[in-house]
C-alpha cells in the first residue's frame, strides 16, 4: 500500500508541477503590472512608518512642559504600531524622583508620566 501511494504521488509530481509553472507562467504580467503600481504606495507607506513625525527634539521640549527639569535620557520605540518616545526627567522642582514622560512620536500628545524606578 505505502509502495502505491509513493509511486502515485511520484507520478503526479511531474504534472503538478508543470500545472503551476503554466499558471504561473500566464499570470506573471498581469501581477508584475498591479506590483509595479502599487509599490509607490506601499513604498511611501513603509517610510512614512519607517520613522516618526516628531524630532527628538520636539518630544523632549514637550516633556520638559509636562514635568519641569533636566533630560537624563530619551528613547524612541514602536509599540503597538506607533512609535513613542521614553523621556526620562530628573524634575527641578525639589522631588527626588526621576519621572518617564512617554510622547506619542506622531501626534505630540503625552500619553503618560510615571515615577521612573531607583533600579534603572
């Protein structure tokens, strides 16, 4: 039986194959064409994803209005499809606190402020 089965795929092999090259063969302008259209779009779509709105710059100076102080650190990072800066402030107003302020890298907006952690 395993002998049977071997042979019939052994013998279908040649003429799947050839199956999908003939397809594949009649379809490649039609897909090169709706390929060469589109990759503008997707192009301009990956580079705009590809970096930020906002400058570094910009995130920390929008940080600095939310928590008053001095930048230890700035890390940008892609979460969850937007990118979004990690400002660390150590604030000038008396508090022994470090604070994380996170900007949303396209919008500007704070999405939030947190107490930054001794360990870090």
């Amino acid at each position: 039986m395993h002998t049977f089965v071997m042979s019939l795929v052994l013998s279908l092999a040649p003429a799947c194959s050839h199956a999908a090259t003939s397809a594949n063969t009649s379809t490649a302008p039609a897909a090169t064409a709706s390929r060469d259209t589109a990759a503008p779009e997707a192009t301009a779509s990956r580079e705009a994803a590809a970096k930020p709105k906002l400058t570094a710059e910009a995130a920390q100076a929008t940080a600095l209005k939310q928590v008053p102080g001095t930048v230890l650190a700035s890390e940008l990072e892609r979460e969850h499809g937007r990118w979004i800066y990690s400002i660390e402030i150590q604030p000038t107003d008396g508090t022994q606190r470090r604070k994380e302020v996170e900007v949303d890298g396209d919008t500007g907006a704070v999405i939030a402020v947190e107490d930054e952690d001794r360990d870090d």
